[in-house]
C-alpha cells in the first residue's frame, strides 16, 4: 500500500492537488491504466445564456466500461460486481487521511483516488472514502465534508466535484464521486438563486436544484449536516439525485457553492452522446458522437434536460425540506 498523505490543514490540500496531477499526467503518458488517452477533438461554448460547454471525445462512448443495471436508490453493494477493490494498483494516484476535523487517532477513512479510466477532462478522478469498506453509492456525512474540504482546498478553482446516485447516471454502485478539472466558467457558479430557508436556496432554472452557499469555511460541518438530512430524506422516498460542488460568486463573495438536483424517476445508464448527470446539469457537457456536437443548441440540451430530471413538486418537496431542516436547527440548538 503507497504511503497515506495525512490532511492535518488545508494547506495540506496542495500537495494532494501537485501529487494528483503529476501522477494522473505520469500515469496517462507512461501506463495502460486507461481505456483510452484523454482525446478531446473539439471544445466550443455554445450561444445563448448559460453557455454551455461542449467537448468531442468519441472515445468515451465506444470504450467506457459497461453501466451496471440499477433498480433503486437505495441498492445495496454487490461484492461479485464489478467494484473499485478490482481495479489495478497501476490505477491508484494516491491514498489520504482527512485529520481536518480531528487528532491523527480520528475515525475518519482513508480516502483513495483513482483514475477514471475513462475521462472526460484532465486529470479526472474517482474520489473513493473507505474503499474497502464496500459502501453502497449512498453518500455519507463524512464524504460530503470531506468535498467540502478538498474543493476549499485546492488552488486550481477549474476543480469541480460531482456525484451522481444510484438511478440518477451512477454506472457503478460503490461509494465514489468525481473530480473533474473545466477552465471555462460554468454558468451554475453565478445562477440566480433564492433563498427557501437558513443557509439553502433554490436554483429554478435551467433544473430545480437546492443550493448551499457555504460563507464561511469553519460552518462546513453544519452544512454537511444539512446536505446529509436532505440525501436522506431523498433516499427514504426514492428520490435520485446529483450532486456538484464548486466555486462560485454569492453575494459578491467568492465561496463554494454544493448543488442538489432531485429527479423524479430512476434513470437507466445508456451509452449515448448525451446524458443528464451531474456534469450536463452544471453546464459541462461531454458529447460523444461527431454529428450531435454539431447540431446540439442551448435550447435542444435545457430541453433534454428538463425531460431527464421530470416533473418535481416543487412546492411539496420545499416545504418537506424546510420543515426537515427547521427540526435539525432545533434540535441542533437544544443540544
């Protein structure tokens, strides 16, 4: 096993961030780690108002490792699947140990990073808490804070952490999320949000997502907290969902901002030039086949998009979520 990288300050993050990088480029040059070399034939913004990002990478479709068949949120792990303790240790950039929110005897797992084998941008990875521990791809308090950490902590604001639940784009049902690297800014980072309640917006367009801003970084535990309440809640009544975080304005401030995109109906993973995770939700968008990188417009994707994600009752869904939020302050404040 490589040497674990302890994370005791978010100075710390740096060297995680220059030993993911130069790993991931060594690994991409010099290993048979992935299915195909990052080949990105074409990169455009399109036209209109949120400026979406598409990039041409055919590879991605013909080669990507077959989706599993998910039948619900709430799966539980299958260890004769194929899963991230069967991948090669050529596939490993690194192991870590988040000591942020304790002494070097804290609970917290180790934290493995892999490559995707299949990537979609520089230096993407799977971001994988407790790989032996054989989680379901239901995420955890601790993951969610631990997203919130590693994106607070590198330098390179192009980072960008998502994660896709089982029946919402998840292909493999281990606990996992993704880190992907854009430079051009995404239109979610400055979206028009509203507040429904203390610390959470909602976003209504181009998909209805609930937003958390977080203003100051020693809040992110009560945040996590809440993002935690809210999955939870998603996964008692079968909700899929996506998650992204990533730097953005609020406020004119600059912060992190944790994205929650509900769905109203498990999504079956196919390999098509377009699918609405967590990537496409936030403006980046990978597209797979020559012909519809041509031909996709602003108005085709947001329509693909509503389609994808369903009718959500809005309404019911905020005030269940105000209302579960409301309960955790209070009982926060009675401790």
């Amino acid at each position: 096993m490589s040497e674990v990288l302890k994370i005791q300050k978010l100075a710390d993050f740096k060297a995680l961030e220059k030993q993911l990088n130069e790993r991931w480029l060594e690994l991409e040059r010099d290993s048979n780690a992935f299915r195909y070399k990052l080949n990105v034939q074409k990169r455009k913004i399109l036209d209109g108002k949120l400026h979406f990002i598409l990039t041409l990478n055919t590879d991605r479709t013909l080669l990507r490792r077959k989706p599993q068949v998910i039948t619900s949120v709430v799966q539980p792990f299958n260890q004769n699947a194929f899963n991230f303790n069967k991948v090669d240790e050529c596939e490993v950039l690194l192991r870590c140990q988040n000591q942020l929110n304790g002494d070097a005897n804290s609970t917290h797992g180790i934290t493995t990073f892999l490559v995707n084998n299949s990537p979609i941008t520089k230096c993407h990875s799977l971001i994988c808490p407790r790989l032996t521990e054989n989680l379901s791809q239901s995420i955890t308090k601790e993951c969610i804070e631990f997203a919130i950490d590693l994106i607070t902590g590198l330098e390179d604001h192009g980072y960008r952490i998502g994660y896709n639940s089982l029946g919402a784009f998840s292909s493999v049902n281990h606990l996992h999320l993704h880190l992907i690297h854009v430079t051009e800014k995404m239109y979610v980072e400055d979206a028009e949000i509203t507040p429904i309640s203390d610390d959470i917006y909602r976003m209504d367009f181009p998909a209805f997502a609930l937003c958390l801003p977080i203003f100051h970084w020693r809040d992110k535990g009560v945040i996590a907290s809440k993002i935690s309440k809210i999955v939870e809640y998603f996964r008692q009544e079968s909700i899929p969902h996506n998650i992204f975080w990533t730097y953005g304005t609020h406020s004119n401030q600059n912060l992190v901002k944790v994205f929650i995109f509900p769905r109203n109906r498990l999504t079956d993973k196919i390999s098509s030039s377009f699918n609405a995770a967590f990537c496409e939700l936030t403006g980046f968008v990978p597209i797979g086949d020559a012909e519809a990188y041509e031909q996709l417009s602003e108005d085709f994707i947001i329509d693909c998009i509503s389609e994808a994600m369903g009718e959500i009752d809005k309404p019911k869904l905020v005030s269940e979520i105000t209302k579960l939020i409301s309960n955790e302050s209070l009982n926060s404040s009675g401790e």
